[in-house]
C-alpha cells in the first residue's frame, strides 16, 4: 500500500472535495483503518459522489488488477477487483468471450460494475451486472473474508450488488462470460418521430435483437418532442466475413476549457444534424464503437469546463412511462437546458436483488447537464417531482444532487441497506443522503 | 515466444513489465521472495500469456543459491532469451549511518546479489551465444547524495559492473542494459509523498523496459528526462552540490515542485 495526496474526482467533476488515498495492492492484504472513514475507490467513472470520500480516506483499488482464474471452455472469469473491463474484454473476445453485461464505457472496474450494479443494451435479455455474478469475496475492516453469491451469504450478496462500496471492499469477482462468433455486432438503425412510434419500435425489436438503445433528442420541442434514433444490435453469426475495421485512434481532450462547451447553440446544432445525419439502416461494425461510442474521446468530460456537469438518468414504470416522460422532455426544453447525448431504453423485468440496485422495469432517460449552478439545480430538482409522482427513481451512480428525502423514497431497502455497512466505510453520497 | 527470468518478479516493475512481454508471447520463469504474491501474479501472468509459468519463491541474499537457482530455469525453459534483474529494497538511510551491519546488508541486496546473478547469466549467455540482460539500477546510483548514498552507492556499483560488463562482451550478439529509472510510485517508495510530475507509474517504466530491449540500447534512463536531469546534477561541482540540502528542481506546471 502506498499513500498520496492526490485527489482523485468523480466523473462529472463536481462535487470538489478534500480526501486522502490509499493504494491497494494485494487483495490477500487486510483494510487499513485508521481514525478516517474509508470507501473503495476504482476508475473514477461514475459521475457523482457515490465515488468521493470528502474529509475521509479512498482506497484505490486500480492496484488490484490481476487475473485469478478463466475457465476459456466455460466461459468463467475471476479477477481482482480493480480490473477494468477493457482488459477482461482484450483476453476474452480473441478467445470467443464477451461480457455478458457492459455499461457504455469499458473504462470501469470489475469492482465498481458490481457496487453499481450497472446495466447495459441488453437489459431487457440479461439483466444488470450484479445478475452475471457467480461469487465474489467480500473483506470487511475487520479482517473477516465473505463469499458472496446468489446462492451463499445471500443476504450480504443482495446488499453489495449495487451497494456502492459501502459494505466493504470486493477483494474479486467471478463472472458468466457469453459465447460470442466474431467481435462483430449486426446494427440496425431506426428514426423516430416521437414517444409513442419509439414504444412501437420497442414491442417490435425487443424480441428480435438483444442489444437495444435510443438516442433522444432533448432539445426538441412542441410537435418535435421525443423523436430520437433506434439503434438495435446483436453479436454476427459465425461466418460473417467483415472488412477490416478502420484504424481509430482514441483522440483526448487536451485541457478544461473555463466555461463548458456543451451549451444552447451548441446543442441545438449537434441536436438537430445528428438526427437527420443520413445512416445505413442496417450494417456491421466492431463492437467497441456500438458499446462503447465515447471511449476514443478520451477525457470527455472536460468538455463541460471547469464546473463540471450533473448527469441525470432516472426510470420510471410502465403504466406512467409514456406521460411522465413527455413531462420531463418538456421540462427540459422548456430550460434550454440539457445535452448532446440523450439516451432511453427499456428496462426488461429481470432483476438482479440488490437492495439498492437502480435497474427496475420502465424506461431509463439519461442526459448531461453543464453545471450553471443554482439554475441546473432547479431544473433537476423538477425533473425530480415528476420522476417521484410517477414512481420512477434516480441512479445513485450518476448523482450529485438529488435531496435524501427523494433518495430515501426511490430505494425503500435503504433503512435494510444501513445494517450491512461496514462501520469504517462511508462516502460524500451516502451522508449527503442520510442528512438532508 | 521468448523464455523470460524475472528475479524480483514481484516488484511493481517487474510486474508491469511481464505482462508487457506475455502480451508478444513469452515463457516466464519467475523468482520472488514473497510466495503468496508470487503465486497471484503467476496465475495472472498464465491467464494473459496462456502459458504455463514456472517459477520459485527464494531469497536472493543467499548468492550461494543462485548457481543452483540457474540450472533450475535453463531446465525449466531450456534456454534464457531475456534475464530481468529487478529485485531490491530501499534501505532506511539514517538508520545506516548508525549501522554499519544495515548498510552493508542494503548493499549486499542491491549490490552484491544482482552482481553475483549478472555475472552468472553472462558466462550463460556468452556459452549460448545470445541473450538479454537487463537490470534495474536506479538515477540515485549516478551521484552520492547525503539523504540516500547507501541505496545509491549499491546501484552505482551495479551500474559500473554491467558497462565492464557490456564492453566485454561487446561484438557478441549479447546485450547488457541498464535501467536507469527516476521516481516509481511503487511499494518501495510508499512512504514518499507523490507529488508532482517527476513520479512515473510502473508502467511507464516496464514500456521503457520492453522498448530498450527491442531497441537494443545500453543506458536508458526513465523516464526520458531524467538524461537531462541527471546531466544538470553530474555537472554541478562537488563544493557546490555538497552544500545543496535540497535541489528544488521548480516544474512549473501543477506547482510541481519536488526535492531531489
């Protein structure tokens, strides 16, 4: 273990907070505690404070990065916890793996997929992450070693998945791998006028393909509202002879500008062109640019300037979906707020138990809003009336703002939740939602 | 697929580096004291590399074992294409210069050891007509300096046995290279504050290591800039630099300041 005085963000980069860190770099080693509160620490990509530690110590797992295991016949991988899934997704998919569940980045940790219990395209097939797990280890600060799975230490299992750290740390992971051919992925491509043709395409395609995210355009208005892009995938059939893939090389945002990029014009502009941008209805492409489309602009998120930005991804049930997201659509335009890349998607039914797991059946909206400070808040916080009235909640791995008492009200397990946490582990999110 | 010996495999640099060899295909004999970390980064490296790696845990303080230790790996891999030497401990400096019994204990780890094992790989490599050797020595070892002369004076007796080393057997088909690495964030250093731009991550030196191979250099210092660095200091004269408590080398940037 080493220390250092760096001071890692969260990916929105907001809030800014004073903590210290600690690298890990033996899973066989026990948590050092001292008088501060400690909270695992992986690739810093999820957006808010569920990440941060402020006043307290981070135990940064990145050291944490060795394989323990693969089974290349079954299809079973276990692996510290600080793995990233880029790397797990570099010795499997030559090998005729993929991860059974990936979020839109590849830049995250074995560990923090599971404490997030993050979902993918293929919700409606597969379920989240934490669904994927066989078993993984559990070392609480003081010194006990818990195997955890859907089958053993159930309780514990159901608390960790999705448990933001909170619980311990996760030594390793063990997961199901699916079979894939090739690397390809068959896309479709499908435009939409509005909500109601997008729930049509849905019923459609959701039985057809097991990849499946939208695009919404959150800047329209009026007769314009909710139209977006279906995109629908799935990994080619073995034969698929493909062209090679263009050389892309990742491309890094150099600096933070002062003041964000992302802004009015910028977003009607790229709004507007990116749906009528001509596209092939249907095609082959590698599956790192249909997963994950971000990951060659290194360092994104400095688009958003010095400020930082909120992400806001809420879900919200069936039977009210279609009016509580019209409402919240013009909301947003109504504030000339909001983002370049909107995204919505159906939840399907399957759940992966963890008490405070995000995934629920519904339709899931995701979008960045530049922090201009108190104005963004308000704007979140009336998205947050609608989500709440209409039963839906908010993803505690995107949050930074959301009040303790809509927290408390999205995840009724919470008060379950409390009795497994470690008593040296907290986070900024979790006082900031247990205060106020 | 070249048979790699790593001795002090479970320094982070050592690390790092293998896995930067597994991924060009490589078969691995790994010596470490640590026997529970040895093992996870054997079935690390087996997992990545898809190939069985040997290996044994020893303490390279006993020189007496490493002829014996040699015969093991040729047995095991059947040939050395590229010995790694990486192993080595950062003696407590103060607690030295009281001790006369710890400093030559750090210099029997850094020095003695490493010189002991080059030398035997050498006379394998000359016998076998071709190999690579490379050991990590360190910045530290160009010039004594009051806050760490122990540590440093062992890597520069290393550093001037391998350049013998690399002019005896120069015209060969044999390499002997020097790694010269700045400040590592590694485990070995985990008292320090790392602050500034002039600390590296193992990584960036396992890539310097792998390129130096290929590349068939004899000195390379790593970062890159720590030539530069090192130049300045090397220069500056004896009556200055032993009254220089600290040379603050001022970055600029991140307010990167740092005492060397």
């Amino acid at each position: 273990m080493s220390r250092g005085g760096a001071l890692p963000n969260s990916w929105g980069r907001y809030p800014s907070v004073r903590q210290r860190s600690l690298t890990l770099r033996q899973a066989s080693d026990p948590i050092q505690t001292g008088a501060e509160q400690v909270l695992p620490f992986g690739n810093g990509r999820s957006y808010g404070d569920v990440c941060l530690n402020d006043g307290g110590t981070l135990l940064l797992t990145r050291g944490l990065d060795r394989f323990i295991a693969f089974d290349p016949t079954m299809g079973i991988l276990r692996a510290e916890a600080g793995v990233l899934l880029s790397e797990i997704l570099a010795l499997i998919v030559p090998q005729g793996w993929f991860l059974p569940v990936t979020p839109g980045t590849r830049f995250v940790t074995l560990g923090g997929a599971v404490a997030n219990d993050v979902h993918g395209k293929n919700h409606h097939v597969a379920g989240s992450f934490g669904e994927q797990v066989r078993l993984f280890e559990l070392l609480r600060s003081d010194g006990t070693r818990l195997l955890c799975g859907p089958e053993q230490n159930i309780e514990w299992f159901r608390a960790t998945v999705g448990g933001l750290g909170l619980t311990g740390l996760i030594a390793w992971v063990e997961i199901q791998l699916q079979r894939i051919a090739n690397p390809w992925i068959v896309v479709e491509h499908r435009r939409f006028a509005n909500l109601h043709e997008f729930f049509a395409l849905n019923d459609d395609y959701e039985a057809r393909y097991p990849y499946i995210v939208s695009w919404i355009d959150c800047a329209a208005a009026g007769r314009t509202l909710g139209r977006g892009l279906y995109l629908a995938g799935m990994h080619a059939p073995p034969g698929v002879v493909a062209p090679a893939p263009p050389l892309r090389r990742s491309l890094t945002v150099p600096f933070t500008p002062p003041v964000s990029w992302v802004n009015k014009l910028s977003v009607h502009g790229f709004n507007g062109l990116y749906y009528h941008l001509p596209r092939p209805a249907r095609g082959l492409t590698p599956y790192q640019p249909f997963f994950y489309p971000l990951d060659n602009l290194l360092e994104w998120n400095r688009l958003y300037g010095a400020r930082g930005f909120f992400q806001y991804q809420c879900v919200i049930p069936p039977e009210s979906a279609r009016d509580a997201l019209r409402e919240i659509l013009a909301r947003i335009a109504a504030s000339g707020q909001g983002s370049m890349l909107a995204v919505l998607k159906r939840f399907g039914a399957r759940t992966s138990g963890g008490l405070l797991s995000f995934p629920r059946p519904g339709v899931t909206l995701a979008l960045d809003f530049p922090n201009l400070g108190p104005t963004t808040f308000a704007l979140l916080n009336r998205l947050d009336e609608v989500t709440r009235q209409a039963g839906g909640a908010v993803y505690p791995a995107k949050d930074a703002r959301m009040s303790g008492d809509c927290f408390r009200h999205y995840f009724p397990r919470w008060s379950i939740f409390a009795n497994f946490i470690d008593p040296c582990f907290s986070s900024s999110f979790w006082r900031r939602v247990m205060t106020d | 697929m070249r048979n790699i010996l790593i001795v002090g495999a479970t320094s982070a640099i050592a690390e790092a580096a293998a896995r930067r060899f597994a991924a060009s295909g490589a078969r691995f004999y790994l010596v470490g004291r640590n026997a529970e970390k040895l093992a996870a980064i054997t079935r690390d490296l087996e997992i990545r590399s898809g190939q069985p790696v040997h290996g044994e845990s020893l303490d390279l303080d006993l020189l007496d074992q490493h002829p014996a230790l040699l015969e093991r790996v040729e047995q095991a891999l059947g040939g050395i294409d590229i010995a790694l030497i990486a192993h080595g401990m950062l003696p407590d400096q103060e607690a030295c210069q009281r001790s006369v019994a710890m400093t030559l204990a750090a210099i029997h780890t850094n020095a003695l050891s490493a010189i002991s094992l080059a030398t035997l790989l050498a006379n394998a490599f000359e016998a076998r007509g071709r190999g690579a050797l490379v050991v990590i020595g360190s910045v530290a070892g160009d010039r004594g300096r009051r806050s760490n002369y122990v540590y440093g004076a062992a890597k520069g007796m290393v550093g001037l046995f391998l350049q013998g080393l690399r002019n005896r057997l120069s015209g060969k088909d044999i390499q002997i290279i020097t790694v010269k690495p700045g400040f590592v964030d590694t485990p070995m250093t985990a008292t320090f504050e790392k602050k500034g731009l002039l600390w590296a991550q193992p990584d960036q030196i396992a890539k310097g290591i792998v390129a130096a191979v290929e590349h068939r250099r004899d000195v390379v210092y790593l970062p890159w800039f720590w030539r530069w660095i090192m130049l300045v200091i090397l220069h500056i004269p004896e009556r200055v630099f032993k009254n220089l408590k600290t040379i603050v080398i001022n970055l600029g940037l991140q307010g990167g300041l740092l005492l060397y």
